[in-house]
C-alpha cells in the first residue's frame, strides 16, 4: 500500500479501567495516525469495545490520558467525543428500528444543523436551505454506499448486512475525522464481508478517514489495517504491522489457543 | 421529418444535431442520481458529445476503429456511441455483467482499442485479460470511486477528456474539422456490431449499418405512433439490439426522452416515478411484478382478497375485449369502470404502467395467462417478434389483433417466407450486413437471394398471424415418432409462478422427463405460509411437499398437452427438482437468461441417465461459480418423481 499516514491524531496513555473488582482495561498505550486503518484486535473479554468506549467517551477510565487532535481529555462525554469528530457504529447493531434509511443516516447530520428551531418548524429560510444542504450530503452517503433502493424502507425491516451498511452511513453522515467501528463484519457472510471490506477501505481513500476497527476475522485485519494493537485479558500484547504482529509468539499463544480455546479464522 | 431530411440526416449524430437545432429544449435523457431525477436536454446532449468525440480524436482514435462500451444504462455511455459514431469508430456494447473470460472474447475478436466503461468493476475485469488485448490502447471510466491508485497510463476519466475535448472545440479549426468529420458519415457505414448472446457456441458479431438501424427505427414508430412526447425507461442491457433500437435509433430518431434508473435493484420504483409511455420487457419481468402481486395478495386482508378476485374475474371476462373496441354491453363496461377505478388503476400505477400506450415482450413466448392479465386491466400489451440480424422487427402484433399465441403480422416493409422444413426466413431493410469477421457463418444464415435464416421452426394461422414453435435444431422426436418440442414444454411449466426454469429432455428417448428450476421468491413464500422449514435454497428443492407441488402443475401441463394431437405423446413422464439454481455465470443460462440445453445434459449427466435409467434417486457433484469469481461444490441425492399419464385411447395409436 503506496498511503502515506501522517501526525498522530489519537494517543491513548496509560489507561486503566475497572469496574468495582474487574479489571477491564490496564495500563494500555497506543497511537491512532492521521489517516491510517488502525484494527484493534484480541479473544473475547479482552478489552476490546471497553477500550472504543473509552475512546468516545461512554466510559471514563479511572487512570490515564486521550489525547485527540492536541486535547487532552480525561473524563469527556460521547456528545463531546462526538462533536470533537468521533463517529462510531456499535457490535450490535443501533439504528431506530421504524424510522426510514434515509432518515437514520440524516440523524446523523444532526450535530451539524444550525438554523433555529422556529425556523425548522416552519420549513422556511436557512432552515430550507440547509436541510437542502444536508439531504445533499446524505444522498452523497447513500450513493456511496449503494443503498439506494432501501432509501425510505425502515431499517427494521433491512437484513441485518444492510443495516450494518446503514449505521456506517449515519457514521459518515457525521463527517468524522476518526471513525470507531466495532465489529463491522460479524454475522455476515463472505460476500457481504467482502463488500464491507470495499466500503472500508473507500471510505479511507475517498474521505480521507481515519479508521480504528475492531475485527475478528484475520483476513480481513491483515488485509485491510496498516496497523495492528492486539489486546488480552485487557493488556496490550503486541503493536505493529499486520506481519509484524501474526509473528508475534505472544500473539500466537494468545490466539492460536495455546493459553485458551479461541477459534482464529 | 421529410423525405429529403431523411435522406440528409442518415446517421445518428447528424439526427442528434438536428435535434439541437430542432428540439434543442426537448429532454433527451434523464437519469436518477442522488435521489433526484437529472436531465439533460438535447443541446446539452449534442455538446457533450462533440466534446467528447474531440475528447476522443485527441487520445487517436479513428475511423474504423472499435469502441468498447461496457456498463449499465447511462447517460453517458450512450453518448458515448453517439460520440465513437460522430469520428466514425464503430461502437461496441457489451454485456455488463459478463465475467472476464466472455469479455476478453469479444474484446478480443472485435480488436478493439478503446474502452468507454462505468466503473472500476469494469476496469478491474479488463485490467484481468488485458495480455490477450494488445490492440487496446486506453479504458476510459465514467465513475471514479475505487480508481485513484490505479496505474493511469492507460485509464483515463472520462470527465478529463470530455474537458479536453471541449478545450480543443473552442479552436475553430478542430470545430470545422470535428463537422467535418461528422458529415463524411455514410447511411451505408456500419453503425455498431452487437455481439449475440448465442444459445450455442460463442458469441457473434452482427454488423449493422445507419439504413438498417434507421428503416428498422422507423418502421416501429410509424406503427406505433411514436413522438418527442414519449417517455421510455432504459433498463434492459445495452448490448442487446431490443435496448439499441428502442433506447437509442428511435429515441434519437423520434426524439423522446429516455430514462435512465438509479441502479438494477430501484427499476420498478423508478418507472412509477416516471409513468413511461412506451415500454419493452421481455416475459420474465411481466412475470415478477405478477408474482409479487399474487405472493402479496395471499397476504392481505379477506375483504381486499374478495374485491381483488371479483374484480380479476371481470376483467377476465371483459378487459380485453374493451381494450380491443369490441362490443360490450352498458352494465359491463359500468362493472369494469368500477374495477378500473378499485383495483385496475391502483395495480397499474403500481406497475409504473398508467401512462403506457403500447407496450411490447419479446424474446420469449410470454404465458397466454399473463399477457391476458396485463391486457385485462388496460395495459395495452402486444407480441413482436424480432432478432438482432433484423434490426429487431420481423413481426409485429397490430392494434385489434391481439393474440396471446402468435407473435403477428409481417413488419412494415418486411417479407417472411417458410422454408419446407417449416423454418422462418425473413428480408427487409433491417437485414444485417454480416457476423464480424465470420463470412462462413454469416453465409450459413443468409441465402443468396438475401433471405435470413432464423432458426426457428414456425407456421401462419388461418389469420395471416406467425406462430413460432420451437428453435429448428431443438425440435426433436420421440423414438416412437411423436414430435418433441422442448421450449414448448418447458415454457407451458414455466407459465407456473413456482417454476422458474425448466428443462426437458425426450430427443431420440421413448418418453419425455424434465429437470425443474423452483422460483425461490414464490416457493419460498409458499414454504413460509405452510411452515416448511427450510435454511438454503438446496434444502427447500428436495423437500417433499414441494415436490408435491410440482407433480399438480406437471399433472396440469400434462392434461393441456393431451388436448393438443400432436403432443400428447411428449407429456411428461419422470422429473426431478434441481438443488441450484440455473446461473448464467455458471454457464447454464446465457446471458439475455436462455437455457443453454447442450451445456445443461453435459453437467447434469448422471442426474440425466437417472431419469431414464429407472431410478429413485440421482447423485449429482458439481462446481458452483460465486459472483466474484470464485468456487463451490454442491452435491447431493436428488429425489426422482413418476407422474401417471392417463394413456388417452385413440391418439396413442395417432402418435
């Protein structure tokens, strides 16, 4: 891969996090750089969405420093997190099950929208304008994503790859600069996988996108990510390029099922 | 237009500038792109084609040479014909969802050297075969997503030449020269070579020129009165000639306005939005909206049940003969225009079908049941019956003679002959001038006295009406002489909604069996309303309430062949139900979704010799091809089922 990656854009310091006498996250450090596919991997347990929780600010860790572009926060709110420029799609899927496609994806529009709510209500003025402006930007994101024939179809009524392609367009209606995406493959099977894997990697070459991805499926990790954090048991075991890592014997013992019985597709 | 016009303008981009000066504001196309529908006029049209075919002179191209145009239907590559037409290149669609191999095949054979594609996957397949192309020079692609690390030494955006183009045209001198070029453009030059599908063997490359195209073109719109006002919905792929001649000759030559859909999957949305005034779809679309009305009716409500059937029935009995003008009594008319306004009207601005005036199918025989539905509730559906080496008409169903089992009259200016072995042959202006680099085969088709050949074995009715049995080499015979007209078969099964595809088998064997393709949408729905558990395609084929099922329509099938003397010996004896579906990409269908039968006994042998050895069950092994290319196996016992068949007394001994 000919991309370059740029300054660091995310650095997580020392961070720990319990909950009352579990130990979710200890003493983990790494970096996010402008611009780069960055797969946090690891079994299950091992810290992996606390960690993305943290990161966007829906917990707080009880030790340690994120800094995000130069700021450093320490007990920041998702809607800070948000605002800031961190989109995120959930492991479970969290779209508004009765509302439209094309509505779900302009929610995400929402932190964006400036005109005041008399306006908006009366559908005059900046209000028009804008939310022209925005359906723009929407329908940008459903051509991107090809999911233009469910446009006005509630989600809930989707199969499950679709709304998964559908929460990552509320994601990128946001405009983010840092996009957390948890599990973005389960329960798909190889050709949806495949698809979402195209999304990804054009999401990061046409937006410019930082990307942190957290993924069980190996080939997808080692295809997609520049770089690898792989966490166990809430440490940090190893960081670095795909290759780097898959050589790693702590890697290895912990994902290969020397230590436990994990599957390692 | 006049006469003495007609003979100026005798190629399509001299049409498409009489058309900017003429209905310069007149919408040309239309095409659904971030939610809303864009259009371009005709003015607009012509520049961008002038800029393009500069665009085009500049990268080298000239006359003669081959033009790829791969993708769906878009404004853009349609103008991109227009544009390889304006130098005098000669364009050549292709099958867009073709897999690499077929591609490299025609690309090859018609050496070409430019690629006007839709989008990196297009790019992708191309780049895959590019060592048997040394005569390609550049790809050009409309959609730049997923293309920015690409090598570009030989890809170009298209947008990119266009503005290149349109920089040179603000030199005088390449302006002169461009009009130049245009006008040296001959009614008698070859206008595209469309590649044929082909049921058998690899594709060929009919030639056809401007006159062809042109006659061909106006015949249909003299027949059907065809204006600029017309609206029509470009669906179908570009590389067939029933999508060239009716979304490009007569567009441009009548001047109506073509729309382009979104994408493949938002088509039936999109014709809703856009009520075409003119429609062409071959069977297999008729039949879905139907299904998928039927599969939701079974859902709704009683009462809505009980004023949909009331109102069907009277459309059955009195729909057609209304849209036909006959004579039919005050209280009847009165009963319809209330169905008309309960239940007709709403299923037809359903259909995207309220502002149709004529619509065609063709392609394939359509099921006398589903033309006479559409035809019921107002839709004025009609036959033709056409192939690319005549431009595509050879007959045509004329207003008032309407009938679900012929295919018409004779076209406009078009002569058909029988030959003794009772094969259609046909001349007139749209005769093609010859396959591409294949003078055998062109010679095997045309006869000295400039008569095609078609293939198909077929006979006129008392009415002057053309009625086509069956391909000529697939007509065959049973080994105790009864005749054997597989297509015939197998279209009266697939008249069924259950069935998608079927396949039968009887040439030089002492009974008829068949394979069965189950519609999975149909089936499926059935197998949900019932609880028929089921997790894969493969599992709902073989359970035996399915099978069950098909056994009636068989039955049914049956009993309709027994009425007819010269059939009742190819009623079905044996079938089984398939565990796959029939994939063009597997090669069992081609790509316009034909049955591709040689190919069909060669792969499904064993399941064959199970058929006729006796046996309960076949055992069958074979390789799957996903879409992206890649591999499977599916295998497995399939169940074989006996039908009884009532021997009739009296035509055993005729058969």
């Amino acid at each position: 891969m000919t991309r370059s990656t740029g300054d660091v854009i995310l650095n997580v310091e020392n961070v720990s996090l319990r909950f009352g006498g579990v130990k979710a996250v200890t003493d983990i450090s790494f970096d996010i750089r402008k611009g780069e596919i960055r797969a946090i991997i690891g079994p299950n347990g091992a810290g992996k969405t606390s960690m993305l929780n943290v990161i966007n600010g829906v917990y707080h860790p009880q030790k340690g420093t994120i800094t995000f572009k130069g700021r450093v926060r320490k007990a920041m709110q998702p809607y800070q997190a948000a605002k800031s420029g961190i989109a995120r799609t959930f492991q479970n899927v969290a779209l508004f099950k009765g509302m439209s496609t094309l509505d779900n994806i302009m929610s995400g529009r929402y932190l964006r929208m400036r005109s005041n709510f008399l306006w908006q209500l009366f559908y005059l003025g900046p209000a028009r304008d804008e939310e022209i402006a925005h359906r723009r930007k929407v329908e940008e994101i459903i051509d991107f994503l090809e999911i233009q024939h469910v446009r006005k179809v509630p989600v809930g009524k989707l199969p499950y790859g679709l709304q998964k392609r559908v929460e990552l367009g509320r994601a990128l209606a946001m405009e983010p600069e840092l996009l957390l995406l948890d599990e973005p493959m389960a329960g798909m099977n190889l050709e949806e996988k495949e698809d979402m894997s195209r999304y990804i990697l054009d999401v990061n070459h046409e937006f410019g996108t930082t990307i942190a991805l957290i993924e069980h499926d190996m080939g997808v990790v080692m295809d997609l990510s520049d770089r690898v954090v792989v966490l166990d048991y809430g440490r940090k075991i190893a960081d670095g390029t795909p290759s780097e890592v898959k050589a790693n014997h702590a890697v290895l013992a912990a994902y290969l099922g020397v230590a436990h019985q994990e599957k390692s597709r | 237009m006049s006469e003495l016009n007609q003979a100026i303008e005798n190629t399509f981009p001299k049409l498409i500038l009489f058309n900017a000066r003429t209905r310069g504001h007149r919408p040309a196309m239309r095409h659904k792109d971030f939610g809303i529908w864009q259009s371009w006029n005709w003015t607009e049209a012509a520049q961008f084609i002038k800029a393009l075919a500069a665009g085009l002179i500049g990268l080298g191209a000239q006359r003669d040479d081959k033009i790829a145009i791969i993708g769906s239907n878009r404004p853009y590559l349609y103008w991109s014909i227009a544009a390889a037409q304006s130098i005098g290149a000669i364009p050549v669609p292709l099958y867009s969802d073709s897999v690499a191999d077929e591609m490299a095949f025609v690309l090859e054979h018609a050496e070409v050297r430019f690629a006007i594609v839709e989008d990196q996957e297009q790019v992708d397949k191309i780049l895959s075969v590019l060592a048997k192309l040394p005569a390609l020079k550049s790809i050009l692609y409309e959609e730049k997503r997923g293309l920015r690390d690409y090598d570009h030494s030989r890809l170009c955006w298209l947008s990119d030449l266009v503005e290149l183009g349109r920089a040179a045209l603000k030199d005088k001198g390449s302006t002169a020269g461009l009009e130049r070029v245009i006008a040296e453009g001959k009614g008698s030059d070859t206008a595209v070579i469309l590649y044929t599908s082909g049921t058998t063997g690899r594709p060929k490359g009919v030639m056809l020129t401007y006159d062809n195209l042109l006659a061909s073109a106006r015949i249909g719109i003299a027949f059907d009165g065809l204006t600029e006002k017309d609206e029509i919905i470009a669906y179908l792929p570009m590389a067939w000639v029933g999508d060239h001649v009716f979304s490009y000759a007569q567009a441009i030559v009548a001047g109506y306005c073509v729309n382009c859909p979104e994408k493949a999957d938002t088509i039936i949305q999109d014709r809703r939005e856009i009520g075409p005034t003119y429609i062409f779809a071959p069977p297999r679309v008729f039949e879905n909206l139907l299904t998928l009305t039927m599969v939701r009716m079974e859902d709704a409500g009683r009462l809505k049940r009980w004023i949909f059937d009331h109102f069907l029935q009277v459309a059955r009995c009195w729909g057609e003969k209304i849209l036909g003008g006959d004579k039919v009594p005050l209280l009847a008319r009165l009963h319809y225009a209330l169905g008309d306004a309960l239940v007709y009207g709403p299923l037809r601005n359903r259909y995207g079908l309220s502002n149709v005036k004529v619509g065609y199918t063709a392609g394939e025989a359509i099921g006398a049941e589903i033309f006479s539905y559409y035809r019921s509730i107002g839709v004025n559906l009609k036959q033709l019956y056409g192939q690319t080496e005549a431009s595509v008409y050879v007959t045509l169903q004329p207003d008032g003679e309407i009938k679900p089992d012929t295919v018409g009259r004779p076209a406009p200016s078009v002569d058909i002959r029988l030959a003794p072995s009772g094969e259609v042959e046909f001349s007139g202006p749209g005769v093609f001038q010859g396959y591409f680099k294949d003078p055998e085969k062109t010679a095997e088709v045309k006869t000295q006295d400039g008569y095609v050949r078609t293939g198909d074995v077929g006979f006129f009715d008392a009415t002057g009406h053309l009625k086509i049995i069956d391909r000529a080499k697939d007509v065959g015979r049973l080994t105790h002489g009864g005749l054997f007209p597989p297509k015939y078969i197998e279209n009266k099964l697939k008249f069924y909604p259950n069935i998608k595809e079927a396949v039968a088998f009887g040439h030089a064997r002492d009974h008829v069996a068949c394979f069965i393709n189950i519609d999975p949408v149909a089936v499926g729905n059935w197998a949900e309303r019932n609880n028929v558990t089921h997790a894969s395609y493969q599992e709902l084929a073989a359970d035996p309430r399915v099978y069950e099922m098909i056994a009636e329509h068989v039955e049914e099938v049956n009993e309709a062949l027994a009425a007819e003397p010269q059939m009742a010996g190819a009623r079905i004896t044996r079938f089984l139900i398939l565990p796959k579906e029939l994939d063009a990409d597997d090669g069992e269908l081609t790509r316009t979704q034909k049955v591709r039968r040689s190919f069909i006994t060669e792969r499904y042998a064993s399941l064959v010799k199970a058929l006729y050895d006796g046996s309960a069950v076949g055992e069958i092994r074979t390789e799957i091809t996903f879409e992206d290319g890649r591999k499977g196996m599916v295998e497995g016992k399939i169940v074989i089922r006996d039908v009884t068949v009532a021997p009739k007394p009296g035509l055993e001994a005729a058969a």
